[in-house]
C-alpha cells in the first residue's frame, strides 16, 4: 500500500521529552480547559443514538496537536465522574508516559507480545477516574502488533472495564496503524492544525480512514485565529467538531 508523500519538515520533539501540557489539569476552570469540556460535549452529541464506548484521536501528520488534545479530553471526561482509560498507541512516538510522569518500563507493546498481563500494564494517574496504558519499549514490530488479534481482544476488554476508551493514534498519513485502530473503534476524531495541516493530507487522511470504514466523528481544528478561520474548514471537511483557542501544542 503506497502511503501518502508530502513535504517533509522538522519535527517537534519536546512532547517526547517533556509530554505534553495538560492545561485541563493546571488550569481547569480557564478558557482553554472550557473549550476542551465544549468538544467533550460535542462529541458525546456526536453520537447520541450510540453510545461511544472507545474513540480514537489521530491526525494527518506528526506534530499537529493529536496528543495533546486527546490526554486534555481524557481529562475531562475523567472529571465528569466517567471511569476512563486512555492508550499510547503511538509505539513509535510515544508521549504519555512524559505526560502524566509514570513509568514507561513495560506497557502496550509489552502486552501485545505476549510478555505483560493487563493488570501490568493499565497505571493510575493524578486525575481520578482516569488510567493509562503507556506504550511500553518501542518494538520493531508496531504495525504488526497493532494487526494482531491480542489487539482485539485488549480493546474489547479494556471497553469492559471503562466508561470509555482513548486511543492516541499514530499521523494517519505516515504509517498505517491509525488505519488498523480506527477500523476497530467506535468513533474517530481527526486533528487539523489551522495553517498547518495541508488540505490534501487532511482530504487524504479522511479517506484512508473510510477505506476501513472508520466512524470519523468530525475533526478539532486547533490553533485556530479569528482573523484567520473564514472559509478555511468548511472547504474540504464536513462533520462534527468542537474547536478550541489559544494553544501552541505540537503533537
């Protein structure tokens, strides 16, 4: 399968480093935590004759925003009472281990090899009521793993034993296992940095998704500017979709 080719640029690695900013938590009551509870809304209206059990949050490239935005609706969501477990299924970048400061010693990519039990690998957080499954050691295998029927049977149980289930995704674009979770969720969110997401890459990334019937919920458009937002979405993607204002965030 040919995997769509655009202009390269220099990645961002400070959120591997560092993890992400999880304004939801140290700023909770602030405007940008606001718009995070408003797309949470959105999407829970997104579905409303089925209910949303797993989600999947990815985008058309790296460094677009997609971590930082499905960690801070996690967040939310863990907030509103709702037992929520969120994965790293990003086993090539992974951040949230970073982010919410716990061990990345053994997680995803451990227990899809068949060398972790569950109950090793899902870490309780700072938040209440949200979990985390880190990636674990970046294997050299992580399509194939993400293939694996070990996958299903993790999501259905990790569905069991939550309110709901977040997967950060790989870029839909660069490697294909977005594709391969997204036809195994129940819902799928795409991230679109304004300004920066190429319409192709984002038109493509759409239907890569629908090829393996995805349910894509919609999209977040992020760092977005008034004086830049006219006409820019509704051009080449429809759908559901919650924005948010005033971050920098880079994966």
């Amino acid at each position: 399968m040919a995997l769509f080719k655009r202009k390269q640029k220099k990645l961002d690695d400070s959120s591997l480093k560092y993890g992400v900013g999880l304004v939801t938590y140290s700023d909770p009551t602030g405007m940008i935590s606001e718009q995070f509870k408003t797309l949470r809304t959105n999407i829970q209206f997104s579905s409303v004759n089925n209910k949303l059990h797993s989600i999947m949050f990815t985008s058309s490239a790296p460094s677009e925003g997609k971590s930082t935005v499905s960690n801070n609706v996690a967040v939310t969501w863990a907030d509103q009472g709702s037992q929520v477990i969120l994965v790293d299924a990003d086993l090539r970048r992974p951040t949230i281990h970073r982010t919410f400061n716990v061990s990345n010693r053994v997680g995803l990519s451990n227990y899809l090899s068949g060398n972790a039990e569950l109950a090793e690998v899902i870490q309780p957080t700072m938040i209440a009521n949200l979990s985390v499954i880190t990636s674990g050691p970046i294997p050299p295998n992580p399509s194939e793993l993400l293939n694996s029927s070990r996958t299903a049977v993790l999501l259905k149980e990790l569905v069991n034993q939550s309110d709901l289930l977040i997967l950060d995704a790989p870029p839909v674009n660069t490697v294909t296992d977005a594709q391969l979770l997204g036809a195994r969720v129940d819902g799928t969110i795409l991230v679109v940095p304004q300004g920066i997401a190429e319409k192709v890459g984002v038109r493509h990334a759409k239907q890569a998704l629908e090829t393996v019937h995805a349910n894509i919920l919609g999209a977040v458009m992020n760092r977005v500017t008034a004086e830049k937002s006219g006409g820019y979405y509704g051009g080449y993607y429809g759908g559901n979709y919650g924005g948010y204002y005033g971050t920098d965030d880079k994966k």
